[in-house]
C-alpha cells in the first residue's frame, strides 16, 4: 500500500515531545504512527517546542470539522500568520481570500467562483478529454519516464493556463511560481533560499500577469468579456482595486490551489493502484468505479496535509483550554485516516463507500472553490488510461518533497507495460 498500515514504534516518544510539524515525517512518508497515537491518545495536542513555536494539533475528523466550521473564532485572516504554521514574516505579508474571514472573504471568493461552477465544467470537459488523450498518446514507450513532469505537470499547466488565460508556452512558469510560494526554506536543496528570495520571484509573477490585468479591464478593446480568472478579478467590485499585495497573494493562491490537488493526486492516484493491483482490476472489471475512484484518490494522497487557524478569543476544545493567540493545525492527513469514519483506512479501495467524506478539500467558508474542477481533470485521466488500456508500472518509490504543508511529489519513474 501506499503508506501502510501505522508500523514502527512511536512508543518510546513521550507524548508531550511529539512534533507532528516536522517536514521530514511526510518526505520520508512516516507519518501515519504518529498520528494514530494523537487520535487515540490526545486529539487536541499543545507542542510547546517546534521551529514554528508552539501550536495545537487537531487530528480527529470531527474536531477537525468542529474548527472548520468556526470561523468566528478559529481565524484564517494573514495579520494574524496566515494559513500555515510558518508564520508570514515580518513586511512580507500578501494577503488574499483564503487569508480573510467574511465580510472581506465573501465577495473576493464570489468573484472567482464562476470559474468552476457547473456549467463552466461542463464547456471544459471536451477541452480536457482533448488534451488528456494527446498527453498519453505521446508518452515514451519501451523506456523509463517520469510519471510527475510528463502526466502530472503537464496537464496541470495546461489547465492553469487556460484558467488564467496564461500564454501556453508559459505554462511551466505557473508551476514554478506555485513551488516557489511554498516551498519549504529548510529544505535540503530548498527551491528558493530566503524570504526576500520568495517574494522576489512572487514580484516577478505580478509582473508577468500585470499586462494582462490591463487588457481585460471593462472586457478589453474589444469589450467583450472573457471567461478567465484574470477577467473575473479585474472587472468585479470587490477585487478590481487591490493593491498589488494583495494582487500578488490572490495569484498565488489561485496558481496554488489550481495546481497542487491535481498534480498530487494524479501521481498519488497512479501510486496506490500500483501498490494495490487487485484495485486496479476493479477498476478495469467495472470503468464505472471511476468517480468514486478520484474522491478515494484524493482521501489517500491528501494534497494539503495541513491548514492553520489563529484563535481570536479564549476557548475549550476537546476539553483543552486554548488561549487567544495561539496557532492551531488541522491536520487534515491525520482526519481522512479517521478509523471512526473511513473503515479500514489504510486500505485504498476504489469502491470505498464513503470516500467523498474526505477532508481534503477543507470545510465551511474556506471549502475549495475549485474542487470540481479537480476532480473532472482526474476523473477524465482514469476515462483514458482505461479505455486507451495503458498498463503502467512504477519502478521505484517517488522521491517527495520535503514539506508539512504540501503533500508533493518531485518525481516518479515509471515505464508502460507493452
């Protein structure tokens, strides 16, 4: 399996010392003993002592729900340290929705909405069958490739650029710039190195979309309206006068959240059903499992491990006294592994009963807005692996990226079986 039944001893750790933020745990894909022990033992569980300071870990999917859906209290707003347990550093503050709770949140999220509603997909799918199809089709045969750059980040680019309406042969500058917003700075061999390094290239990203923000005010010089998100933020109340901070953090929230999920999911995807042949065969016997497949596949990968709230007033969790100020993770990793809700959940099975109740798109106000869009580029993958009949075997474990917040892959060698 993927990640495996919890194996090894967390034992002789004691509970009070337990780092769950620790960036090494999900590279090296150790994770799950860990969490079994803080569901089990301490659902609401203070670290004192991390390279973020101290924080609370929530881990049980109901708890996780419980804070999810109070966003009176638990806070997403940036002026506070943002959405990660890394706290924003000091002037380098780019606000967007994400980071916002209502009333500021509710119309910048409207605003981009329309680009993933139901209609929107269904003019997208054609599209993404279309392209989906001259991927694979191109794909070297009788020799080793890389599942991430070939499949995974090409498709993804693809689509972002079409979101943005983004000059194609400059898609891969839309992955860059979402590695780059965040990437970890302690990583071994980091992709940027330092703060100023970060924004720098986030300024450089503003000023590649800066012209097109121009052009498609009032619908452009022909004053027809296009269906992209550029147009959308340009030409909408709420968000055609930021500033260029918040210009710069609405970006890379949407660049983020268009590419991460897809990405992750489908080399997670690939992954499982190759630790797990008996479930490929299932979806062979019977295409139909297909949907219910994607939302197995994004409970499994979980491409945001975790997601940070700020507590505005003094409150009790789980009986726990957590004081205002004080950071609080969701460990959305820890709740899509929930025993109390997904049976068996170690086990990925393409016919799971329940897999839509994953946590991986969040909940409440600060739900993803473009979950559906996720899902119809991973459903239409799996159409076409099926009925082209591609066999694909992974040669060896991936290499991940080594972070507490994105669930990544950097690469995955794999080769089709004639």
């Amino acid at each position: 399996m993927a990640q495996g039944k919890p194996t090894g001893s967390v034992g002789e750790i004691p509970l009070e010392s337990y780092n769950v933020a620790d960036p090494e745990l999900y590279r090296a894909d150790i994770w799950p003993p860990y969490f079994e022990k803080l569901r089990q033992q301490a659902p609401v569980h203070r670290c004192r002592d991390s390279a973020y300071g101290p924080y609370w870990s929530v881990s049980t999917y109901d708890l996780i729900n419980q804070v999810e859906l109070n966003h009176k209290v638990f806070s997403n707003q940036a002026k506070f340290g943002g959405i990660q347990l890394q706290d924003i550093a000091p002037n380098m503050d780019r606000p967007s929705f994400v980071s916002m709770d209502p009333p500021e949140h509710t119309g910048r999220r409207r605003a981009v909405a329309p680009i993933a509603n139901r209609s929107s997909l269904k003019d997208l799918t054609g599209l993404i069958r279309e392209r989906t199809v001259k991927v694979l089709a191109a794909l070297p045969r009788n020799e080793v490739f890389d599942w991430v750059d070939l499949v995974s980040t090409e498709l993804t680019s693809m689509m972002l650029a079409t979101m943005f309406d983004y000059p194609q042969e400059g898609r891969r500058d839309l992955i860059h710039w979402s590695d780059v917003a965040t990437a970890n700075l302690n990583a071994p061999n980091p992709l940027v190195k330092t703060e100023e390094e970060r924004y720098t290239e986030l300024e450089r990203m503003a000023d590649a979309f800066t012209p097109l923000w121009h052009e498609r005010m009032n619908g452009g010089a022909g004053g027809e309206m296009g269906f992209d998100l550029i147009t959308m933020l340009a030409n909408n109340d709420a968000t055609k006068n930021m500033d260029r901070e918040e210009f710069i953090g609405t970006l890379f929230l949407l660049i983020v959240g268009g590419n991460d999920t897809t990405r992750n999911s489908m080399t997670g995807g690939l992954l499982a059903l190759h630790n797990n042949p008996g479930e490929m065969e299932k979806l062979r016997s019977d295409p139909d499992l297909v949907p219910n497949m994607v939302q197995e596949t994004i409970r499994f990968q979980t491409p945001v491990i975790h997601m940070r709230r700020t507590v505005l007033e003094d409150t009790a969790l789980n009986g726990q006294q957590i004081a205002k100020g004080d950071k609080v993770a969701l460990w959305y990793i820890s709740g899509n592994f929930d025993d109390t809700v997904f049976e068996d959940p170690y086990e990925f099975q393409v016919d799971r009963t329940n897999a839509r109740r994953h946590l991986s798109f969040g909940a409440g106000i600060h739900r993803c807005v473009g979950d559906g869009l996720a899902e119809l580029q991973l459903r239409i993958l799996w159409e076409e692996i099926l009925a082209q009949d591609i066999r694909l075997e992974v040669l060896q474990q991936p290499e991940r990226v080594y972070s507490n917040f994105i669930r990544s892959f950097a690469t995955m060698p794999v080769k089709i079986i004639p």
